[in-house]
C-alpha cells in the first residue's frame, strides 16, 4: 500500500527538494473529512449515486462545454516560489488541452486503449471579475511565515498563514506554495466544506516554465488534481496493491497499485492481460510525460458532478470546430427539444407524415443547416431549467435573441442569432408541410414514435 505508508508532512517541516515520485494528499483529505465533518460522508453518497446514474444513462449529463473561472493563489516565503504569471498562464494552458484531448502527446496511448479517449468537455479561465465583481487577473498573492505546507488545508486560509477561498461555487480556488514530505498536490473531492474547497499544488510541479522541476514540469499534478476535484479517483481504486478496489469508472481495467514513473506498455496486473494497466491515465501516479487521458467513462462522471454538487460553477460555452465531429448528434438532440417546446401537438402528428411525404426537403434542408453552423453550441439538458414565461415561452433579450449565460455575450448572441435563424428556417419548411400535410390527412400518425428514424 504505497500510498499510505508515506509520513504525512508536517506544518512548517522545510520544502525538501522536488520530489521524483509522485505523491497526492487527496485520500488522506477524504479520510480526515470523513472522520471531522458528518455532512461530508453524506454528500459523498449523494455524489456517488449522482454518478452512478450517470453511468447508466449518461444523456443526464450537460451537454457542450463548460468554462470553469479560475482563481489562482499563490502563498509563498521565498521570492522563488512566488511564481510568475507566465507560470500560472502556462498552467492554465496545459488544463484546456488536458481536458478537451487536444493535449499534443495524446497520440502516444497505446492503440488498445485509444478508443476510450475521451474529450472532457471542460475549459478553464483565470477569473476576470473577483468575488465583489471588481476586475481581476484571478490572481492572488500572500507572502507566509510558513516554510512549508501540508495537506491540512492550513494553506486555505489567512488565519494559518495562506489565503482564504473565494466563494467555491462561482470560483475554482488552486493554490500553488511549498509543500512539505515531497507531497506533489492534493484535493477536495465535491461534497466538502465551501471553505476549502479546491485543489492545492506544490510551485514546483504547476505549469511547464519557471519553478516547474522534472519529471512533473508538464502541469499534468493539477490535471489530476482537478479531476479528483471533479470526482475522480484513482485508476488502480485507493485499495493498496490489492484487486479488489475499484475507480468506479467501467471502462479502465481494474489495476493493482499505482504505476510510476514511465512504464513500458504493457504493464499486466490483476488478470488484466493483454493490454494490462492503463497507466497513461491521468489518475495514475506516472511522471507527468506518461500521463495523457481521461476515458469516456471518467467523463461521464466528471460531467455528472457538474451536473450535480458543481451544478453552480461554470458557463456553458461552444466546444468550438471540435464538436464538428458530434454535429449530427447535436442536432438530432436540438431539434426534438425545440419542436417539442414550440409545436408540441402539430409536430407529433405532422413528423412521420414529413418522412412519408417529403423525406427530400427534410433532407435539403438539414444538411444545409450544418454546412452554414459549424460553430454552434450544442443544447442539451440545460434547456429545461431555461425559466419560462407564461404560455411557455423562453425569455428573450434585446432584438428578440433568447438568452443565455455565456462567457463570451458577443459570441454567445451570435451564435444564438445562427440558432434561431436556423429554427426561423426550420419551422418555415414545417410550416410548409403542415399545409401539405393538412390536406392529407392521415388519422393513425398521432401514436407513430416521434422522429423515430433519428434515434438509435
Ligand atoms: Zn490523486
């Protein structure tokens, strides 16, 4: 049991040199907060049932991307480990690879293990506006006392020698200060008190320049951090070397312990032969150049937890020219949810008449639809918390758009202005068919299944 045989650090112990193996405080936090606060175990197993839905019917989780506000606090002694912010931004940047599979090295998982890649759906920004919505730089800096932390959250908070969290529902609080016992970063799992929640990592494994010492010098200590802070646990399941724990996750193999440094493919452990452990994953405990995937069934989970405790965090934002690749999903889950709001009796009984009498505009039309919107952003389960007025219908902003939050509100118009031109275009054509369709009237379409040919 690896990890558990380390010594825990202790406040004040002095920063030893950059560790060579990795080593993260989350379990040891879930313990404590399991054993200190009853509401915690509580919010774990609501988490966990969250999750588990998920996993069994993933259309629950958000769909598009989600823009997660960053604030940076760097707690510091020496002038050394008050990092530039250069650092920070090159963190930032290795995040919103990580976590979109745009991440270069994404291409050296081995070929077994490639189709369970999975792109997070999850950026990430340094705040632009602080808790008193004052602008920002998402950036703060606390000169300590203390020559060293610990994994005991006394970094959290100004009353121990660190810096107080913003409001964690708004904010993703990272804190970047020495750490004792070679102790690399550690989180707080959702469900733990507001006051600390977030993520904390040692100066000298954040981002790729400045402070950033091998092998974690590739920013990948916070990419796993945050995926703990998202729910994730580790890939071979906290039990020791044993094969009987389990990440919760279906689709990485069950694995003995945690793998380290670069292991050679493949690495067999607890029957999972041929292809073995999947160490590459960024919940091993591999040197940061080994460490490049999330697997879909990570993803899930993670968006299940955005969907549940971490409802709050975020702007729903485009994915950008990646979702090309998803478009023909994107729009089969657009147009159902709009019809259904808009036309509800007319279109149940008017569709299966569309396929029948005019299966050629339907599919002039759609095509066109994703040649001239690339860039939408999907809309999915968000949809229905979308407040509405009376008689049904969506609030609308100024020139008639419908409103929605996003970080960008130019953008965000514009693509809602494609949207809604799109639908203006849709519901013109069953318009159309409504006429042709009325003047041949069928009367046993009502119960046929709605755009039936479009589900799987
Ligand atoms: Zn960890």
């Amino acid at each position: 049991m690896a990890q558990k045989k380390k010594r825990s650090p202790r406040p004040g112990e002095a920063e030893a040199a950059p560790p060579t193996k990795r080593t993260c405080g989350t379990m040891d936090v879930h313990y404590r907060l399991l054993r200190t606060i009853p509401e915690y175990a509580d919010a774990r197993a609501a988490s966990e049932n969250q999750a588990q839905r998920a996993a069994v019917s993933p259309a629950i989780g958000r769909t598009g991307c989600t823009r997660i506000p960053v604030v940076v606090h760097v707690v510091y002694k020496t002038a050394v480990q008050n990092i530039s912010v250069a650092q920070i931004q090159s963190q930032i940047a290795v995040l919103n690879k990580d976590f979109r599979r745009k991440n270069a090295d994404i291409g050296t998982v081995p070929a077994p293990f490639a189709p369970a890649t999975a792109d997070a759906r999850i950026e990430f920004k340094l705040a632009a506006t602080d808790p008193a919505g004052n602008p920002t730089t998402g950036i703060t800096r606390t000169a300590t006392a203390t020559t060293a932390f610990s994994d005991d959250d006394r970094v959290k908070s100004a009353a121990t020698g660190g810096a107080n969290a913003w409001p964690s529902d708004r904010y993703l609080n990272i804190w970047v200060c020495p750490l004792a016992g070679g102790l690399l970063g550690y989180a707080q799992f959702p469900g733990g008190p507001a006051a600390t929640d977030g993520v904390v990592i040692r100066h000298s494994a954040f981002g790729t320049s400045g402070t950033a010492t091998a092998p974690f010098h590739l920013g990948r200590t916070a990419t796993h951090e945050i995926g703990h802070w998202l729910n994730l646990r580790h890939i071979w399941g906290d039990d020791g070397t044993g094969c009987a724990g389990s990440d919760l996750v279906a689709d990485t193999p069950n694995q003995g312990g945690p793998n380290y440094g670069v292991p050679a493919f493949p690495k067999v452990s607890c029957g999972n032969a041929p292809n073995g452990d999947m160490f590459m994953d960024f919940m091993d405990y591999v040197d940061d150049r080994a460490m490049t995937m999330f697997t879909a069934g990570q993803v899930t989970r993670m968006q299940a937890t955005l969907d549940g405790l971490r409802s709050s965090i975020g702007a729903t934002v485009s994915c950008g020219p990646v979702i090309k690749k998803h478009e023909p999903d994107t729009i089969k889950k657009l147009e159902p949810d709009h019809i259904k709001k808009f036309e509800p009796d007319t279109i149940k009984k008017l569709e299966p008449e569309i396929k029948k009498h005019e299966p050629d505009a339907i599919k002039k039309h759609e095509p066109d639809v994703k040649k001239h919107e690339p860039d939408i952003p999907p809309i999915g389960k968000h949809e229905p918390e979308i407040p509405t007025g009376p008689g049904g219908h969506i609030p609308t902003g100024p020139g008639g758009q419908r409103q929605y939050e996003t970080s960008g509100n130019e953008e965000g118009f514009a693509n809602e202005q494609r949207k809604e031109e799109r639908l203006q275009r849709i519901e013109a054509a069953l318009a159309q068919l409504t006429h042709f369709i009325q003047q041949s009237q069928r009367p046993d379409v009502s119960k046929a299944p709605l755009r039936k040919e479009k589900r799987k």
